[in-house]
C-alpha cells in the first residue's frame, strides 16, 4: 500500500523554514509557567504529561528528540504533545503545545520556533479521535521495541509480562513513515478494540484511559520485548513457552478490571522518582 504524503503540510506543522532558519530560530528550552493561565484540569493533565515524558527517558524507552505521547485536554477534542525538537528531559508542563484533532495547533508558547512532529498528529489524532475510551497515547522507538516488529512472529508468550499480551494485542503493517491522512483509517481499524499495538518494522504503541495507566502498559510492553529479544539470542530451539491454557489464564488475571486498573497505584512511585530525579538535574523542572 503506498500513502499519499503532503510534505509540505508536515514541514508547516513542525514549522520548518529551511536549514538557514533553524540556524537562526528561537530553540530555547526555557518556557515561563503558564499555570495561571489554564484550568487546574488541564494543568494536571500537563504536569502527568511531562512526569511521563521523563519516565520514558528514565526507562531508556526515548529516541533523540523524535517520539511522540499525548493526553487528551480534559473536556475537549484537543490534546497535548511534545514540541518537536526538545529532548523528552526537557519537557515541561508549560512547554507542551495542544492541538486539535484537524491538525491546528490551538496553543503554544509565545515567542518559540519550535513545531509539532507531524507523524504525531497523525497517529495520535486518529486514535484521540476515534476512541472515547483512550485519554492517553505513548508511541516509542525502543531498540527492543523495534526489534520485534521486525520478528514474523510477533511478540511471544516466554514471560509473564508477554503472557498479558495473548489476546490482547494488535498488529499495524508498515506504511512508510506515519505522514499521511490515509494511514489513519489503517491504524484504528488494526487498533480494533485493543490498547496495545505492535507497528511493525517501526515501534510499539499504547493507549490508556489515563497517563498512568497508559505508561504502565508501555512499560510491561517494553519489558516483554526485551526479556524476547534477551531469550532469543539462546536460539528459537533453546526457549519454551507454558501451556496454552496457562497463558490464557495469565492473560485474563492481568486484564484490566480483573484485579484493579494496572498503573494506578504504581504512578504515585513514579511520580516520586521523577521528583528524585528532577532535584540534582540540570534540565528544566517537569511541572513548571
């Protein structure tokens, strides 16, 4: 399938106005707090959208400056995104820009020549806009991520954290790089019903009610992929995997609503270790 890409509309949502600009522009990593100026609502959703951020950082999950997590503004058809071109350490709660789900970006700070990644419009607008149920969405170009959207098989059910997955995961087909309007109806339809999707030959994506839960996914995702590509290099002879009625039970007991809402109790824990981190670190603090 071969997608029809508007590269001029990318480069006008990352505001890009040719090599000699970026030499000259406005890429501070300093932005004033803008607390007083949104509702308590949308500025708790920013501060949870920065904390995230940085836990993808900490947890080796970030790519550069490329990437892409977003929260839907409470009560709102629009939604927070990174600017693009800041390190996900530098991210704060006053730096996120918000756009709507056509593509405008409604705010951002005064003064900044920074844009917005297109391939994150596109993928996150589609699945904001066609899932209610989806607060949250985290894409990642993890190098244990990428390695099993590259394996015909999928991710396997070789450990508990993968097991969760068995029934519970969906599958996108390569479209070349996510800039184009086409590509949208593929995403959510493969997406289906699920919360947790390999796009393969690029990366892995999660979505959540919240921010919390959205992480916690992404983080046992992470995890069963590179416990994957660890066990693999023994050989594919070399592994073994549980019964099938042993991995749909595990599947069903880590379900969401099974036990509780996976994410919730952990996030205070996190939040506390970006507080940890944030107080000997020279990068900007996350919820300013």
């Amino acid at each position: 399938m071969t997608n029809t890409i508007d590269l001029d509309a990318a480069r006008a949502l990352a505001n890009y106005q040719g090599d000699d600009a970026v030499r000259t522009a406005n890429y501070s990593a300093d932005f004033p707090s803008i607390r007083a100026e949104v509702s308590p609502e949308e500025w708790q959703a920013r501060v949870d959208l920065a904390a995230c951020y940085r836990l993808v950082d900490l947890y080796g999950m970030s790519d550069l400056t490329y990437n892409h997590i977003t929260v839907r503004v409470p009560g709102t058809d629009t939604f927070l995104i990174n600017l693009y071109g800041l390190l996900y350490k530098e991210v704060t709660a006053s730096s996120l820009a918000k756009v709507d789900l056509d593509g405008n970006v409604v705010w951002k700070p005064e003064g900044t020549d920074y844009g917005v990644n297109a391939a994150g419009y596109v993928i996150h607008s589609a699945i904001h806009a066609a899932r209610d149920d989806i607060g949250a969405v985290i894409h990642t170009h993890s190098l244990a991520g990428m390695a099993v959207a590259a394996m015909k098989s999928g991710l396997l059910p070789l450990s508990q954290h993968s097991m969760r997955f068995s029934g519970h995961l969906a599958y996108h087909d390569y479209e070349g790089p996510a800039l184009s309007e086409q590509e949208k109806k593929t995403l959510v339809a493969d997406l289906g019903e699920h919360r947790a999707m390999i796009l393969r030959n690029h990366g892995l994506l999660v979505g959540g009610p919240t921010i919390a839960e959205a992480f916690n996914l992404l983080y046992q995702l992470e995890i069963s992929c590179r416990a994957q590509v660890s066990a693999l290099a023994a050989g594919q002879d070399a592994v073994q995997q549980p019964a099938p009625e042993v991995i749909e039970l595990t599947a069903h007991i880590f379900a969401p609503g099974t036990i509780r809402r996976y994410g919730l109790l952990e996030w205070p824990a996190m939040l506390r270790r970006v507080e940890a981190e944030s107080k000997n670190s020279p990068y900007p603090y996350y919820a300013s």
